[in-house]
C-alpha cells in the first residue's frame, strides 16, 4: 500500500491557522463559560444561597477542561483536514495555550464576558500554525537485499529421517 504524498507546506499552513482558530476559539468558550459558573457560585454564596459546588473546584475544573479541549480539537482538525503527523502542532498549541491562559486568567475570572488578549491568541494561532510545518522524518525503508536466499536443498534418500513420510 503506498503512502499518500505530503501536503505541501502552504496549504498546511492554511489549514493549521483555520484549524488553530477553531480550537482556540472552543477552548476559549469552554474556559469561559466554566469560570462563569464559579462567579455565579460565588455570588450565590454571599447571598446565602450556596450552589452545591465550591468555586476552587469550578476553577479546576475550567482548567483541566480547556486544556483537554484544545489537543482534542487540534489532532481532530488536523485529520479530518486530511493530513498526519499533527503531533508537533499538537503538542506546541497545547503548551501555548496553557501560556496564554496562565498570562490572562486574571482578566477572565474578575469579570463576566471577559476575553483572553488578542495578542495572546494571536500568538497562540501563529505558533501553534507554525509548528504544523514540523514534520518527523518517516523511518527509512528497509532496504532490498543484494542477493537472494539459496533455495534450500532436496531431500536426499539417505538423509529421510523415520519422522519423513516415505514417497
């Protein structure tokens, strides 16, 4: 079975920004909307009336969540788009990711509808795109023999051991 060709770097470049804005803007979503929540129990409790989960958990929870959906929809964009080997992009978009949460969680979990720096998307996009291009090398094809096997050699008469049906 031959392999399918490599896409050139171009065209992956293009569906690794699409790809990437994609992911970032889900991962944004889910991270947003889980830290509402730890705002929503948090004034439910100054009002007396607790929600049944701790704003700690919410938090965590938000985290660990975003940084599962952004790998997930990266390697999944990625193979649907047709091609293989994402996992540079993968890895590289996850720890930019993780970054630029880390550099702006504080703006996102003051306020309702807040919105990670556009620098720090940008960025995210363009190097997790960029780190589409790395490819591992395949492995080497194993290599043809120069000559080929001696066939074995007959039976001889003198040599059928008591085990070799006679013919």
């Amino acid at each position: 079975m031959a392999s399918r060709p490599h896409t050139p770097p171009l065209p992956r470049l293009f569906k690794a920004v699409v790809v990437t804005g994609i992911a970032v803007c889900a991962a944004h979503v889910v991270l947003s909307d889980t830290l509402r929540f730890a705002l929503v129990g948090q004034a439910s409790a100054a009002l007396g009336a607790p929600t049944g989960y701790g704003t700690a958990q919410v938090f965590t929870t938000a985290l660990l969540n975003t940084a599962l959906v952004m790998p997930l929809v990266l390697w999944a964009g990625m193979r649907l788009g047709g091609e293989r080997r994402p996992g540079a992009m993968v890895l590289v978009g996850s720890v930019a990711w993780i970054a630029a949460v880390w550099h702006g969680i504080d703006g996102l979990d003051d306020s309702f509808g807040a919105v990670l720096p556009a620098r720090s998307l940008a960025l995210v996009v363009g190097v997790t795109a960029l780190a589409s291009l790395v490819r591992r090398r395949p492995s080497p094809a194993p290599s043809a023999p120069g000559v080929p096997p001696a066939p074995p050699a007959p039976i001889r008469p003198g040599n059928v051991s008591e085990t070799t049906p006679a013919s």
